[in-house]
C-alpha cells in the first residue's frame, strides 16, 4: 500500500499490510465460481460472476494506483526498477508460451490430425471404415461437417488492413518514447493518443470481421476444427489488444498527468513492450491463419 511517510531509497521497498492481494484471491475464487455456475444455467451463477468481475477491477484500480502513488512519491529505487523490469520480461514470456500453445494446437491439426482421418500414413483404415470420402484439406469442419459449410475471411480485406494499423501503432508509440525522452510533453501525447486510436481503430475492425464472418460467411465459433482454432487466435489476440490499449489510455492520462520522466518511466515501457509483442503475435496471425 502507499503511505505518506517519506521512504530512504537505499533501501529496497518492501510494502506491508497490503489488503489487495486477498482482495485479487477472493475475486479470482468468486469469479471462477460464477462463471462455472453460468456455464452449467444455474439463476444465481450471473451475479456471482459479476460480483466476482466486480471486485477484480476494484482490485486493479486499487493495487495499480498504490504502485503508481509509491513510484511518483520516489520509494522505489533503481533495484525495484530491476524487480519491475524481470517481472514484465517473465510475464511476457509467460504470455508467448500461451499463444505458442495454441499455434502449437492448429499446425498439429493442419500438419498431422487432418492429413490422418484424410488417410495419409497410417490413417488409412481410420479413413476408410469412420470416414469414407473425407477429403484431407484445410480449412476444414472435420469429416461430420460440424457446424455446416462456411467461407473463410480473405486475407486481403479486413485482415491486412488491421496488419497495416497495429504495424503503424508500433510506429506511433516508438515515436512517443522517443518525444517522452527528449521531454517533448505534447509531441509524447500526440503520438501516444495516435496509438490508442489505432488500438481501437484495429478492435473496430476485428468486431466488423467477426459480425460478418458470423451472419453472411456461416464461420462461427462452431464451425469445426477451424471455426474453434480460428476464433481461439484470434479472439484471444483481440483480447489482448483491449487490454492493451487500456494500459496505453492509462499511460497517456500518467503522461499527462507529468509522471514520467526521460530517466524514470518503466510504466511507458512496460505497456511498450506489451504492445510490440502484441504486434508480433499478429504477424504470425495474419500469415498462419488468414494467408497460409
């Protein structure tokens, strides 16, 4: 928690007494609960999922407001820099081992599930005897045709429109950590709002993609095998940009606000870091979903 004492920066800033982590425990728990009650249509599993929801955002703002109120009041010191800096590169890292799971899960289905009910190798009895006349190509529903027919999403409409934008947003928030250490206050904003604009621009974008992948192309969620591994990338890539363009939105308020400066301003960093690896992972999107 934040305290109003002042605090020696030889000293590595240890917090005490803090309330959030039970608080981040309890929701974590309640939501989880909700979300399973829902999920199996009992009346009572929506508001345990909202209160739960609830106290995971009163969470956030509450511990992520402490951590900004004890940095601009100049508790941390270099060391706690190199603490915050392992934790964003380890929470990255966790975060490339999630999306490596799942591109992990669609070349295994294109590379080996598919080419074996198809009949290549020693899927040939599978094949004949489950599922005569399956043809192995891809995109595929699978040898049921689960879901019925469907069309798939051109590369070259919407989805390299969004890989222009988030490569254009990568340019804007370099151009602003640049302006922020050159001290240019009104050239950062500029070009960090630029940013968060593009973030919501590309959401737009995927949300337009989504409505009509799902009322005029028959391509949803239940569409087979790639219905599933299509809307799993790439919804949770959406995802990710939601959550990144609200820590940009936060930063350009900090910004704003003059709490960064050209030597002291992990905060910008971080969420920097985030959204280049954010532009990374839909690279390989766009080339082994929507192209390949």
């Amino acid at each position: 928690m934040a305290h109003t004492e002042t605090h020696d920066p030889n000293i590595y800033y240890v917090p005490h007494g803090s309330r959030w982590p039970i608080i981040a425990t309890l929701g974590l728990f309640t939501t989880m609960i909700g979300a399973s009650l829902t999920l199996n249509h009992h009346a009572i599993g929506k508001p345990i999922l909202w209160a739960g929801l609830a106290a995971m955002i009163l969470m956030l703002f509450g511990w992520f407001g402490d951590v900004i109120r004890e940095s601009v009041k100049g508790f941390y010191n270099r060391q706690v820099d190199i603490s915050f800096r392992m934790g964003m590169i380890w929470f990255i890292f966790s975060e490339v081992m999630f999306f490596a799971a799942f591109f992990g899960a669609l070349f295994y289905t294109r590379m080996f599930s598919v080419p074996w009910l198809g009949g290549e190798g020693s899927g040939d009895l599978t094949n004949q005897f489950l599922y005569p006349g399956y043809t192995a190509a891809w995109p595929t529903n699978g040898p049921a045709n689960v879901g019925g027919a469907f069309e798939t999403i051109p590369a070259w409409g919407l989805p390299l429109l969004n890989t222009l934008i988030l490569l254009t947003s990568g340019i804007t928030i370099t151009i602003a950590h640049h302006a922020l250490i050159a001290g240019q206050r009104t050239k950062l904003l500029v070009w960090l709002g630029a940013t968060v604009a593009l973030g919501v621009l590309f959401l737009y974008y995927q949300g337009t993609e989504y409505a009509h992948a799902y009322h005029e192309l028959g391509l949803t969620l239940g569409s087979g095998i790639y219905g599933s591994t299509f809307f799993m990338l790439t919804g949770f890539h959406g995802m990710h940009v939601t959550l990144g363009t609200i820590m940009l939105l936060i930063i350009w308020f900090r910004c704003a606000k003059g709490h960064f400066s050209k030597d002291q301003h992990f905060g910008f960093e971080a969420v920097a870091w985030y959204w280049h690896f954010v532009d990374v992972v839909w690279l390989g999107l766009f080339l082994f979903v929507y192209v390949l």
